[in-house]
C-alpha cells in the first residue's frame, strides 16, 4: 500500500475528518483542500499507536483563486463553515494571496504556495474531488511524514520553524519525532 493510500484509509475509518471534508468540499471553492494538521496529526497518531485522535486545534481550508476581489472572502467561507460545525475553528485562506504576507514571489497554485510552508511535514493536503475520491496533494513527499520527522524547509527562517516546533508543542505530543533543520 502507497503512502498516499495509508493516508486515504485512515481518513476513512476517521468519520469526523470525513464529515468535515465533505462539507468543504460543498464550499466549491477551487483547488481547495484541507491540510496541516488535518492529515499530519492523524498520521502522527497513528504512528505512534493513539487509540483517539490528538484534538484539533483548527481545521486549515486552503485554496486558490487568483481573481477573488473580495480580500475578506476568507471570512465570509469560514462562517458559512462555523455554521455548519459551530464546534469547529475553521481558517479559510486563499493561497493566492498569501505570497505577499509570505514576502513571497506570487504562487501559480495551492501545491507551489504549500512549498513555501515553514515544515514539510505540515504541506500536506486533502479533499474529496467531484467524483468523489480523496485527493492528496505533498509537495515534499510523503516520507518523511511517514518516518516521523519535523523538517524544516529552507525556503522560512529558521528561526520561525523553531518557533513553530516550541509553541505546538509537537515533541511532548508525538515523542517518536525527530526533528531535522537545514535539510534541502
């Protein structure tokens, strides 16, 4: 079994990240995934033999729409969502745009934007596309994921991969990980 289809079965037997894929998916925003800790938390669980799944702390909706006028769209999706699961902390961004918080070249798509993300490990994503399949998107791979790794990617600082690692606290959650700076 591929990687990419471990990652598919365990988001099967998980109802909840089920549930919450399909609800985004009605939002038919393009190229729009749900990603971050929605798929490497639930690898990491598994990886580390939880029996129940390490909470949330958000639901991370990321898309691609170059020619969205409306910049606080974002919000607008998030409520639509909030309603829908009020119990849920959505955050909806728009990839398109977020080069320039990034100090960023414009991305050309939501894998390109997702290459820019401080961990590797984190730049991966989900949806169920139209025909109703889960789709993958990891624009580093899906090993090191899977070898329990932090990795930081050197197109970020450092400095925020390190304070990244601190303030999730992702070593006291999920002790097997190593974590690897500087890699290429």
């Amino acid at each position: 079994m591929s990687r990419t289809e471990q990652i598919f079965s365990l988001i099967k037997q998980d109802d909840q990240r089920v549930d919450l894929l399909n609800i985004t998916r009605n939002l038919a925003l393009p190229q729009c995934y749900v990603s971050a800790g929605f798929v490497r938390n639930l690898v990491w669980d598994h990886l580390h033999g939880k029996q129940t799944s390490t909470p949330l702390n958000d639901i991370d909706v990321i898309y691609f729409d170059p020619a969205e006028s409306n910049s606080a769209a974002n919000l607008d999706y998030e409520k639509q969502l909030k309603a829908l699961r009020p119990n849920v902390n959505w955050q909806v961004r728009n990839q398109a745009i977020m080069h320039v918080r990034n100090g960023d070249k414009p991305y050309t798509n939501v894998n390109h934007a997702m290459s820019h993300w401080p961990e590797k490990e984190t730049a991966v994503a989900v949806k169920i596309n139209g025909d109703g399949n889960l789709e993958c998107l990891a624009p580093f791979g899906l090993e090191s994921l899977f070898n329990l790794q932090v990795t930081h990617n050197p197109k970020r600082e450092i400095s925020v991969f390190d304070q990244r690692v601190a303030s999730k606290n992702w070593l006291t959650l999920w002790p097997k990980l190593t974590v690897v700076r500087n890699s290429v």
